[in-house]
C-alpha cells in the first residue's frame, strides 16, 4: 500500500492545492474588478476594466509559469545555489542603480518595458537558496559557530538586499519565513530568540531612519486622533469591515471604494471584501488558506527529502505570512503598510511570481508520499 501511495504521489499533483489557487485567482478578478472600477473609469480615460485587464493577463502569464515550473524537478536548483545568490544580488544593486520611483519608494525595473518588482523575485531566491544551504547544513544547526551564526549572516543579507529598496514590509515577510525554516531545520530555541530579538532590534532601527515610518507607528496606537490626515486609510478600512457587518452591502456596492480608502484594490482590498460580502465573505477568504495551509505544509512534512521539505514550507509560508500582514493592517491590529491579499489584491508582478512560486511547490508534491485519490 506504501509503495502504491509513493508512486501515486509522484504521477500527479496536488489537484487540491491547485483547485484552492485557482479559486482564490478567480475570486481575485472579481474582487479587482468591483473595488476598483472607480478609479480605472475616473482615472485612466474611462476604462473602468483598467485594472481588471492587467490582472487577468498577469494570471494567465503567472498560470503558464505555474504550470512550467510544476514540471521542472524541484532538485535542480540546489544545484544552481551560488547562481542564484549572484542574481538575487545582481537584481537589489539594479533597482537601487536604475530601480523606477513609485509612491515614494525605488522598487521596481523596467525590462523590455515590462516593469517588475524584483523583491518579489528576490523572496522565491531566498527560499531557494537557504533551503539548499539548511538541507547541507543540518547537523550543524544546533551549533552557534557552524550553524546559528552563517544562518544568521544569510538571512540578514536577504533581508538587507530587499530593505536596501526601502521595502520594509517585505523584507519582515522574507526574515519571518526564513526564521520559519531556520527553526524547522533544527534551530535551537536558545538561538531563534536571540535572532528575534535580533531581527526586531533591525526592525526598530529601520523605522527610525524614515520619518513616515515613525507616523505610522505614533498613528496606529490611535488612528482617529489623526482621522484627517496620517489616520485617514485606517479609519476608512475600520468602517468598511463595520459596514459590511454580517452578509455585507452586496457585490459592486462597496462606498469606501470611491476614493474614500486609498488602494481599494491593492493593499487594502479585504476591507472591501469585508463591506461587500461581511463577515461571511472574510471567513470563507480565511478558511480557503486555511485549507491552501494545510495543503502545502502537508506537502513540506510528507516529502522524500529535506531539500524539498524546505523549499515547500518556505514557499507555503511566504503566502501565509503576507496573508496575515495584510489582514493584520485591514482590521488595525498593526502599523499600515503596503502589503498585497496574495492571489487576490491588483498586482502583476506579485501575481505572476506567487503563480510561479506554486508551480515549484506543486512540483514537490509529486513527490510527496500523501495519498490524494
């Protein structure tokens, strides 16, 4: 039966991870489509499906790369670590050179006038690579010198190469899924405290050295003493949730889409998602990572080898930790930051490497020994 099940496994993939992405893509559009029609007809010629059509082209270059990346053997790029590095450092130092200003930030590259976000490139890397290197190093995570401390050294220059394009947020969303693993391949507790306690020490720091950082900390303790200006997003994300209360005002009906609640359709489309379809709307959002968590850590668990474990529960945990930060920043129970609904919130970039992302992951599912009939 063993056998059977082992060779099941690597004939197909996880169909169930695949329905839940396509499901939560899906859902996307119609998302998209409702908060932001807006501003696509007032603010680009009148073409209230502006974002829309960005967004399902996105999808369906992000499927194909799936589906690409879901057939090459997850193995290869252990073989291609130091490359990987290279080009993940190549990719911060081409930002910061001849990175394109937006909102405020130097985050993205133009290439063949296509613009990308290489910190979302930068994310998948850095699983990659610490996958590979926990995978070789694995008797010596319990060491402070050959394990705790080169571990250490790693993670901050992946956080440092996305931080150096003052992305903050996403550099906390990579330095937590890192940590994530560095525990999971045989940490001692002793050592990811220090790490954390490391890690917020950087955090406080690179607050600090931006005041609009600094604001949005001092208006997050209380957003309605700065209601017309620093604490307006919060407030308007807080009454959209209010407004929604249990079924939500309908599809389409949203209020605080129409230039009330800054990026309505970005990083804060589960507000929207909270006035149109209530609570019932955010739990069913909820409950579909739930079910796209369990799905791929049980792939992580059940894999024939560390290597693929690793990368699994990196790319698992990736989503998993954005999906929080995003509902964390829609309901006020953290600082505002710009951070995506993955698969759902208006994003190219975003979209098309999280697709790709799943295809390696569901690549390792083939090879995960979990009876799926």
């Amino acid at each position: 039966m063993e056998a059977t099940v082992k060779k099941a496994g690597r004939k197909t993939v996880d169909w169930v991870l695949v329905f839940i992405v396509i499901v939560l893509v899906l859902f996307g559009f119609l998302m998209v489509y409702s908060s932001s029609y807006p501003d696509g007809y007032y603010k680009f010629d009148g073409d209230p499906f502006y974002f829309l059509k960005k967004q399902v082209i996105a999808a369906v270059i992000g499927l194909v790369g799936m589906i690409f990346f879901a057939n090459i053997p997850y193995k290869i790029y252990a073989k291609f670590n130091k490359t990987i590095l290279i080009a993940c450092i190549g990719f911060a130092l081409l930002t910061v050179v001849l990175g394109i200003a937006s909102n405020g930030a130097q985050r993205w590259i133009n290439i063949g006038g296509i613009s990308l976000q290489p910190s979302e490139i930068i994310k998948i890397g850095g699983v990659l690579y610490m996958a590979d290197y926990f995978s070789k190093n694995r008797k010596n995570m319990g060491s402070l010198k050959k394990g705790f401390l080169p571990s250490m050294i790693f993670i901050g220059l992946f956080c440092l190469l996305i931080a150096m394009q003052d992305d903050l947020s996403t550099a906390i969303i990579l330095g937590g899924t890192l940590m994530v693993m560095f525990f999971c391949a045989g940490a001692k507790m002793s050592h990811l405290i220090v790490l954390f306690l490391l890690a917020v020490t950087g955090v406080v720091v690179l607050i600090a050295m931006q005041p609009y950082r600094i604001t949005r900390v001092i208006v997050f303790f209380d957003p309605f003493k700065y209601k017309q200006d620093e604490g307006w997003q919060i407030i308007q994300s807080l009454l959209a949730l209010g407004t929604g209360g249990l079924f939500g005002m309908g599809i389409g009906k949203s209020r605080q889409k129409f230039f009330y609640l800054p990026e309505a359709y970005n990083d804060f489309i589960f507000s929207i998602i909270g006035e149109e379809l209530g609570f019932i709307g955010c739990i069913f959002v909820m409950l579909a990572f739930v079910v796209f968590a369990w799905r791929g850590l049980r792939i992580s668990m059940n894999t024939e080898d560390f290597y693929g474990s690793q990368v699994a529960l990196g790319m698992t945990t990736l989503v998993l930790v954005q999906f929080m930060i995003h509902v964390a920043v829609a309901t006020s129970s953290m600082p505002p930051t710009g951070r995506a609904l993955p698969f759902i919130s208006a994003g190219g970039s975003s979209l098309m490497f999280l697709l790709c992302s799943m295809g390696i992951l569901l690549n390792i599912s083939k090879y995960s020994n979990t009876y799926r009939n």
